[in-house]
C-alpha cells in the first residue's frame, strides 16, 4: 500500500532527543525550544513565536490573547478544520461562516465585508493547502473595522504572500497573530506540534504569560521580577523538550524537505493535466498573489459520484488518497447555529476534493504508478 502520508525523519531526530534525555531536563522552554523559536523568527521576520503542543493550542491562546467573549463573531471559512472554530466556540464565541472561493478552497475575501457586524471581533483566514489568502483585502476590510485578523496558517509553512508591488510577505507574518501546525501530516514536523506567532507587539507579554499557565515564570528566570505568580488566565500550552528536538531535526533539514516535496507536486500536476482537462477535473491553482510550499496535491472532481469512482479505484491498487474537511456549518454540532446562509463552494469542496500522496519519501516510480492508475480510473 503506497499511503496517503508517511511521517520523514532526517536523521538527526533521535540524537538530539537523546541529548535532551542525557541533560535531565526534558520539560518545555528549554534549549531546543529557544533555537526552533530564534528560527523561525529570524528566517521569516515574525514577531514573537511560541512553540504549542499544537496548532490546536495556538489558536486556542489567540482566542484568550484577544479577550473573546461569549456573544463575539468570528468570520472564518466553513471549508476549514474544526479545530479553527474550536478555539473560538469555547471562548462562547458565535461562528459567521464564510464561503470559499470558486477556483480555490480559501475564503473569499471580497464577501467578507458583508458579514461584519457590531459584535465582529476577529477574521480567521485559514491558508488551504499552503496557498496564501486575500491578505491585502482581508487586512484592509479588519483596519476599516479595528478588528483583528488571526491567520490559521497550518498548513502553510515557508509559503509567501505576494503583494501587488511584488513584495513578498511570509504568511504567518501579515495578521496580528497566526498559528502553525506541525502535525505529522504538515511539511515539517514534530509528531503533534504547533507555533503561536504573535505580530501585535502589545500582545507579546500577554502571550508569554499565557503560555506560561497564567504565571510570569518566564520573566522571572529572564530575572525581571523577584517571584512568579499567578498573575492572568492561561493553560500549560508549552510542548516539552522532546518534541522541539524532533522539530529541530526538521528545521535544518526543511531547504531539502521543501524542495523534494515541490519535485513531487510538479510531478503530479504536469503528469496529470491532460487526463484533468479530458475529464473536467480541476488541479490546484496557485494565486497570483501566493508562492506554493507544496503542501498538499489535490484533484477537484466534477461530482461526488466521480470523486468516488477514483478513490475505490486507487484503493483497489494499493493507493491511498482520501478527501478532506465536511463544511463547518453542516456538520452535526453546528448545524443548527449556523444562520442559514447557503455556502455552495464549501459544499463542492466537500463533495468533490480528493488529496493524493505526498511525502519525502514517496519515490519517482510511486509517482508514476499513481498518475498511470488515476488516468485508468475513469
């Protein structure tokens, strides 16, 4: 069985966990823990970053960073993993559920404006598949309203924004605060593993303390303060220093990662194009306004019954892919919450994206067979 993804070590993972073992301090915030944060700081200018045990927990401490009360509205797109919503649910929020575009998954943004209200607190667009979101539009509508914009950049990894001047912006570096995963699903990883970045300067305290439980143990080992106490809410958001070591393996080998996992996407998309074309399958389209860090190859189907057809075929040949999220606003939990608005993108997406294999390790001739068997399906 080729599976849908297999987890890439670089070499270096188990050595530097055993350092971490070998030093007797294996909790968070420790060594490995401040060198994967200095990285991606320094590597794509973001503002504070704090590793999480997931992206989950990121967004999570987002939603406490930026006081979300019950009765609050939080536009995000329905197309979307519940974690997203999660995170604003258990602070009371109420979710808008925003459409996604017609030639990619990611929210529209030139319908954003319309869903803002009084109670509006926070705009959450989430990067499908690494490609960045409207983010002039969606930064310009949250200034015109003085409300923030949290990017769910989970999947988007080393992936840019390109502004209209050909200025490019690392996602993750443009909303007052983003979060990250590294899942092992994600380009780089740590098994579970998220980041908080937080790019509001008048957040950054706050955001230690969170992640610090509520307390100002961070500050006071930093010795700006006598003692530490318990002084805002929080939770214990900080991932010990066993998974930073397996993430720092990650991140000085993610040159390597990204380039062979581009080799691969490039590989599906000029191999799969004709038989897309023929059968009136869509392929992922990069914005004129993203790069793409090869995250996730996927096929638009023209219906579900087609989607269908594909999926038993590969499985029947040992090929696993597999289709994505069911739209927020129809799931069981939440259907009843949702306004009613029909969102008839979302819904196709449901209905028609199928995912293929991607991962370092899957090998030219993988590749091969999985293109031939996809263009024997139909």
């Amino acid at each position: 069985m080729i599976p849908f993804n297999k987890p890439y070590q670089t070499g270096n993972e188990t050595s530097y966990i055993s350092q971490v073992m070998a030093s007797g301090k294996l909790a968070g915030n420790g060594n490995f823990t401040k060198k994967c944060q200095s990285f991606f700081e320094q590597r794509y200018r973001f503002g504070k970053c704090l590793l999480t045990t997931s992206c989950t927990d990121a967004l999570e401490m987002a939603a406490i960073l930026i006081d979300v009360q019950p009765g609050d509205e939080i536009i995000m797109p329905s197309y979307t993993f519940v974690s997203t919503a999660n995170a604003f649910v258990l602070r009371g929020a109420r979710i808008v559920f925003a459409d996604s575009m017609q030639g990619n998954p990611n929210m529209d943004a030139d319908r954003i404006e319309e869903l803002i209200t009084p109670a509006t607190k926070a705009i959450v667009p989430v990067h499908y598949a690494g490609f960045a979101c409207d983010m002039d539009k969606i930064m310009q509508v949250a200034e015109k309203y003085g409300i923030f914009v949290i990017e769910d950049a989970a999947q988007a990894i080393d992936n840019y924004y390109v502004a209209k001047d050909g200025n490019r912006k690392p996602l993750g570096s443009i909303g007052h605060l983003a979060a990250f995963s590294f899942h092992e699903t994600k380009n780089i990883i740590s098994g579970e593993g998220g980041m908080l970045v937080v790019n509001d300067k008048l957040l950054e305290k706050r955001a230690e303390i969170i992640w610090e439980k509520g307390t100002n143990r961070s500050a006071f080992f930093r010795g700006e303060v006598d003692k530490y106490g318990w002084v805002d809410m929080g939770s214990s958001f900080l991932p010990s220093e066993i998974i930073a070591a397996f993430l720092w393996a990650q991140v000085e080998n993610m040159d390597d990662i990204q380039s062979r996992r581009m080799k691969i996407w490039t590989a599906y998309y000029e191999g799969l194009c004709d038989f897309a074309a023929a059968n009136n399958i869509g392929l992922p389209a990069t914005p004129e306004y993203s790069t793409n860090n090869a995250h996730t190859f996927y096929l638009l189907c023209e219906s579900l019954e087609q989607r269908t057809r594909i999926i038993n075929h590969l499985k029947t040949k040992d090929i696993s892919s597999v289709f994505h999220y069911i739209s927020l606003h129809s799931s069981p939990y939440y259907l009843d919450k949702h306004d009613g608005r029909a969102l008839p993108q979302a819904d196709r997406y449901t209905n028609t994206l199928v995912r293929l294999p991607l991962f370092y390790e899957l090998t030219d001739e993988n590749i091969k067979y999985i293109i031939s068997e996809i263009c024997h399906s139909l």
